[in-house]
C-alpha cells in the first residue's frame, strides 16, 4: 500500500474522529496523514486547524489554517475557518478581512456573509451587519440564525416590530429556536404586549426549562401587568439556575416591594 493510500486512510480516520468530538484523537490521525506528504495537502491542514478549532486551540487553528492558504490561495474555506477562529479570539477587524477574502473566492459563501455580519455587529456597526445578514439569508434563506441575529440587530437600534418579523421567521424555518421566542418577548413586551410576550416565554420555557433568561423576562412581564406573586416565582427560578447573578435579586426585591405596597393591610397593622 503506498503513502498516498495510507495518508487517506488517515485523513478519512481522523473526520470521522473529529465528526464525534474526539478531536485530540483526529488531531494525531491528522499529524499521522501529513507526515506522509499528501497531494491534498491543504485540506488536511484545514480539517486538522477545525479539529483545533473546535477542541479551543484558537491560534493553533489559525496556524494550520494559514499554511492551507499557502500551499492553495484560492481555498475559501480556509479563509473562512480562519476568520471564524480569529472571531472566537474577539479579533473582529482581522476576521472580518478572512470572512471578506472567502467571500472575494465564493461569493455564495452564506455562511461567511452571517459570520461577518456577527463581527459586524459585536463591533456596533450595525447597518453593516443587517446588509450581511440580508446577502446570507438571500443565499440561504434557511439560515434561521441569521434572521433571529438580524433581529438582535433591529432590537438594539428600537425597531422593534421590524425585530418581530425577523424573529416569526426565524421560529418559522426553526421551531426549537428558544432564544428567538425569548428576545421577540422581550421585542413584544417592550411595545406594551406583555400577554403576547408571557406567551413566547411561555414557550422558550417549555422548550427550554433550564433558560433562566425566559424566567426573568417573563417576571418582569408579569410586573408590568400587576402580577407580582408570579413575578416573585420567575425571579426566584432565575435565581436558582443562576445563583451568581446579582440584577435577579434585585429584580426580586423590586417584585416583593411592588407585592407589599399593593397588598390591602388589615386594620390595626
């Protein structure tokens, strides 16, 4: 069997390894095909730097990423991987510049339009990021992540039921999306629909009852409406799920003071 086989037989190994999360293991199957000089080099340097990337090992990740980029300048996906491990370091300007050249190589690359939109929008730059979610949708219009951040982006900037419509889109093509029935409850709450917005808690809580965000959002929906026994009951299960989170408690004691003051008292206490 000559090296060329061998190599493969490795190469093939190590993407099933790496598909299970067992990334230290496809790393050394990885190490194993390259030592063997193979014809597709690139590749394998590629899929060695996303066993990396994905086990934590940033700029080990990057490092393989760029010597794909050098034995194949015109490999897209490389220029991609390496943006998205210069994302997950929060270099946002140098992986928007990798997320730029996949685009230049395949300007159909849906993904490398909705992850330059994220940097964009982790940089404020918000009109920039709704463009790129706009491309990644029109490529991709399956793409329910990039409507449910698009409408983050819509939130932030108050256009709220413009946010709204992209997050039934997002719930439409992903009915499990329990962060997009969250934040269009608090899009909803935030124009006065707080029914509305219980419901969408409701269910991000059903779908999700360890997600103590949901809880909190719908206590304080459940506040505006003058529910302050149920308000009291949501702080209290955001809080144990998330002991250390300090704005819970405070949102708690708001509760009880608001159930104290508008409890009738009996006469004489």
């Amino acid at each position: 069997m000559n090296n060329g086989v061998i190599s493969e037989h490795y190469f093939q190994r190590a993407n099933v390894r790496a598909a299970s999360g067992k990334y230290e293991q496809a790393i050394a199957d990885y190490d194993r095909a390259l030592e063997l000089k193979p014809r597709q080099a690139a590749a394998y340097y590629n899929n060695r730097g996303n066993a990396k990337d994905a086990w934590g090992r940033h700029e080990e990740a990057m490092a393989d990423y760029d010597e794909a980029i050098r034995i194949d300048p015109q490999l897209a996906v490389a220029c991609y991987n390496r943006g998205n491990a210069k994302k997950a370091l929060g270099w946002y300007e140098e992986a928007m510049a990798d997320y730029g050249e996949a685009i230049r190589l395949d300007p159909q690359h849906a993904s490398a339009y909705y992850n330059r939109g994220n940097a964009e929008k982790a940089l404020g730059r918000h009109e920039e990021a709704m463009a790129d979610y706009g491309e990644a949708v029109r490529l991709d219009p399956q793409l329910a992540n990039a409507y449910y951040n698009r409408g983050n982006v819509k939130k932030a900037l108050d256009r709220h039921e413009e946010a709204i419509v992209d997050y039934d889109r997002a719930i439409r093509i992903d009915p499990q999306h329990v962060k997009a029935y969250t934040n269009r409850g608090v899009a909803k709450d935030t124009l006065g629909r707080y029914q509305e917005a219980i419901a969408d808690y409701d269910e991000a809580i059903r779908l999700d009852p360890q997600h103590a965000s949901a809880y909190v959002n719908r206590g304080t929906a459940y506040r505006s409406t003058g529910m302050h026994d149920r308000a009291i009951a949501d702080y209290n299960e955001a809080i144990r799920l998330n002991p250390d989170d300090t704005e819970h408690r405070r949102r708690l004691e708001k509760a009880v003071h608001d159930l104290a003051r508008t409890t009738p008292q009996e006469p004489g206490k």
